[in-house]
C-alpha cells in the first residue's frame, strides 16, 4: 500500500504576549536568561549529547537545551537523570521534525526551576516498582508540558519524596500499569501541585492520579480514557479540586469504579465538581458525590459531611482558564502530548509518533483495547521498539549560528539581523526572554490565556506576526 505525505498549510496569528505557566508550577523561569546549549547526537552520552550539555549546566548554573537532530535516544543506563540541576529548559519543540524521544526513564532528582517541553520518554517494558516514565524525587518548581509517555512497568508519572510546586500540563499518559501517583500512601510529603488538561488511554487506573497530600492539590480538564479500575485515590489529609474532568470508562462499563479515600485516620476535604463520566454523569451540573467518591475497597458510599466540601479552593497559582468537561474533551483531544516543533521559518510542524497517533486514534474510535498484563504484546510497544535507531530521523546544520536557540532563518526574516533578539534579551520588556517566546510560537494563537496565546486579543496592531502551520500526515 503506497503512502502519502500530505502537508496542509494555512495562516495562524502568533501573539507575542509571552506564554502563561499556570498552577503549582506558576513561578518555573527554568533557563531564563541563561546560555544555549545544541544536542547534536541522539547519543545518551558523548560530545554534543544531552547528558555532556546536563554537565555543563550544572556547572554553569543553568541553561536551555535545544536540539539539532530529531530522533529517539536509547537510555543505555538505567535511566536518563537530572540531578541537582537548577534553572533548566529543555525545548524539545525547538528540534526538526520528528521531535525528541528518550527510550528510557526520566528521573528529576533534588532539582529545582526546571521547565520540560515536547519530549516523549517511552522506555522497554519492564514490570515493577520504580519502571516509570518520569520520576520526580525532592525537588521544587517543576513544569512539564506537551509531554509524551507510555510502556511503564509502573505510574507513567511519579511525583514523590517532598516534591513541591510542580505542574504537569497536557500530558499523554499511554499504555502504562498505571497513569499518575503523587505523593506517598503512608507519609504526606509533597504538596501544592496541579494536573491540567492530561490525557490518559489504555491505562488502568490512577488518574487523574493518587493525590496523596497533606496541601492542595488541583485536578482540573483532564481527560481519562479506557479506565478499568478506580480513578484516584485520596490516602492523606490533602485538600483537593477535582474539577471539570472527562471519565470514559472501559466499554462504557461504569461498575461503581470510582475515587477512593482510604480510612485510616485521615480526611482528606474534595471539592468535586462539572465532572462527566461518559453514559453515566452526562450532566455536569448534576451531584458528582454519589458517582465518584467511595470509601475504600468496602463499596460503602462516605458520608459526605466527613470528606466534602461545597466550595472550591482556590486555584493554585496563577489560575488556570477552565473549562466545561465536554469542552476539555475537545480541546485535550486536540492538544495533549508532544506533538509539534518549530521550522526554521518559525512555522509549525504537527506531528505525532507512532504510539501517539494510535492513542488518539483509540479515544476518538473508542477502542477499548487495553491490555494490563503485558504491554510487550501490544502492537503499538512493537512497531515503537521497530523504530529505535541511533540515526537521527532529520537533521538542523548551521540554522542557528550565533548560538542563540533562535533559528537565524525566523530571526532574519523578522528583524531583518541576527543581533537585536537573543537568549538573553527581551525585547517587548515583558519579563519573558526572546528565546522563551521563540519557542512559545509552537502554541501559536490558542488565545483565553493558553500558552502562547498569552490571553491577549488577537489583532494585527498588538505586536502579532503571521506565520504559517504546516501539518504532516501519513
């Protein structure tokens, strides 16, 4: 069967209004202001790698890493790790199309201000405690947005030992023995963190996530599909949002698999509230208690006096621009995981991988496929592990040449010169760098506050550019 590459180009409207990180992560600045550093290798480790650039940050303080090829890098350790870093970007939109895979763990270990874009981490199946895709060990001011990750042996997404202030933000959870945990069953140790507009298929339960906290914690627009078993559970004192949330469960077989808050003590207070189960709670206005929140492994419905609460907290940190739950559908459908990076024009290049694109196809046909026992017969595990390779999928070569992270082709084309924006300036004196809103026109004119959009009206007059959006399928 022949193939053909189809490439739609249309206009978009960019604002330059600087992009908006919201919730527990609100005050990541990761980079901000410091040098740039090019990976040129889809090497783990080596001249030009990412862990010879992670080096040179540690030394140096701080750093942004953007990427000259595009491609999967095979984790030959046992895990890909950043540890003790502080003031970090990675911008996995700033690399050519095809975009960044680790085939391997991500462990943020006692770091602080790190700020990760557009980077899948899909590593060998391998069931167990501690196989997950993304690891968060004691650190603070952690922001993780448009990423990718499945094939877990254990949570997609692990957020524990005193991990604090952290955002993760249209994520894509696939394929995992379970999606999200934060915080520890036995010892309340992280706090103040919010799961925005994720999106989680094939994966049986712990989403939006375990939210075991003694602070706060925001659950808002997340998108939850093929659910087999309970969505949360609530293990410490915690005081928690569960707000607007799109649940579809495994064949649309409800079964009373819902949140559960474990007795022992403690009382967690929820504030839930717009919540859809599909073909269950289809009114958003309706009472969500009797459908989502049962005491745990008895069946026995809590009484609500004891664990809810009737007014929501207030957002965390810079408050997220919600949505209704059908609209979050739609819009996390659109927008979740790692799917676009930048042309040197500075257009945008839609792609998803393999893996992504089947998940996406699974929500929207709804094929309830899942299987928890062994994710190395799945098709989608198969054909990814078919495409790893050291060869890079595309290459960038003297784009960029006053080592600034702003492709030369763009900045020209804009500024007529290479000298009047850089990692370091801000141009506009918006407090943002003009490497951050280079990166942030990969978001395009998503507007209502929206990374990218900034929350400004879109209008020739405000300082927007056109720029075009080039969308790749096969």
């Amino acid at each position: 069967m022949k193939k053909y590459l189809c490439i739609i180009t249309f206009f978009c409207t960019a604002l330059f209004f600087g992009q908006v990180e919201y919730g527990g992560g609100s005050s990541v600045t990761g980079g901000r202001g410091y040098g740039v550093y090019h990976v040129t290798t889809l090497n783990q480790s080596g001249a030009g790698s990412i862990e010879a650039h992670l080096s040179s940050i540690s030394s140096a303080g701080g750093g942004n890493i953007v990427y000259d090829v595009s491609g999967t890098t095979e984790i030959t350790s046992s895990y890909l790790y950043l540890n003790g870093l502080s003031n970090v970007t990675i911008y996995g939109q700033l690399s050519p199309n095809g975009g960044i895979t680790y085939n391997g763990k991500i462990w943020i270990n006692n770091c602080n201000n790190i700020k990760i874009m557009f980077i899948r981490s899909r590593p060998d199946y391998v069931s167990g405690d501690g196989y997950d895709c993304i690891t968060i060990t004691g650190s603070s001011n952690i922001y993780i947005v448009n990423g990718s990750g499945a094939f877990a042996g254990d949570e997609c997404v692990d957020v524990n030992f005193n991990s604090d202030n952290i955002t993760i933000e249209k994520f894509l959870v696939g394929e995992s023995n379970t999606a999200m945990i934060y915080g520890n069953s036995d010892t309340a140790d992280c706090e103040n963190n919010s799961l925005l507009s994720n999106l989680s298929v094939w994966t049986s339960h712990r989403f939006p996530g375990n939210l075991n906290s003694d602070g706060r914690i925001d659950a808002i627009n997340n998108v939850g599909f093929d659910i087999t078993q309970r969505l949360s559970t609530y293990a410490q004192d915690g005081m928690i949002n569960e707000i607007n949330n799109y649940y579809i469960y495994a064949g649309n077989a409800y079964g009373g698999k819902v949140n559960e808050i474990v007795q022992d003590g403690r009382t967690p207070q929820i504030y839930s509230a717009g919540n859809v189960i599909e073909n269950v709670l289809t009114d958003p206005e309706a009472d969500n208690w009797p459908y989502l929140h049962e005491e745990f492994n008895n069946g026995v419905t809590v009484d609500p006096t004891d664990y809810r609460v009737l007014t929501p907290y207030t957002l965390l940190g810079t408050a997220y621009p919600t949505r209704s739950a059908a609209d979050a559908y739609t819009y996390v459908i659109a927008n979740a995981g790692a799917h676009s990076t930048l042309n040197l024009d500075g257009s945008i290049n839609e792609y998803r991988d393999g893996p992504d694109s089947a998940y996406i196809t699974a929500v929207t046909t709804r094929d309830f496929g899942f299987n928890d026992d062994n994710y190395t017969a799945s098709s989608v595990y198969t054909a990814f592990q078919a495409t790893i390779s050291s060869t890079p999928v595309n290459t960038f070569s003297g784009h960029d040449t006053d080592g600034d992270g702003i492709y030369d082709t763009w900045e020209t084309a804009t500024y007529g010169n290479l000298t009047t924006v850089s990692n370091t300036s801000d141009n506009d004196s918006d407090g943002r760098t003009d490497l951050e809103e280079f990166g942030d026109l990969v978001y395009g004119d998503s507007g209502g506050g929206e990374p990218g959009g900034g929350g400004g009206t879109p209008n020739d007059s405000s300082g927007s550019k056109k720029k075009k959006k080039n969308i790749v399928t096969n």
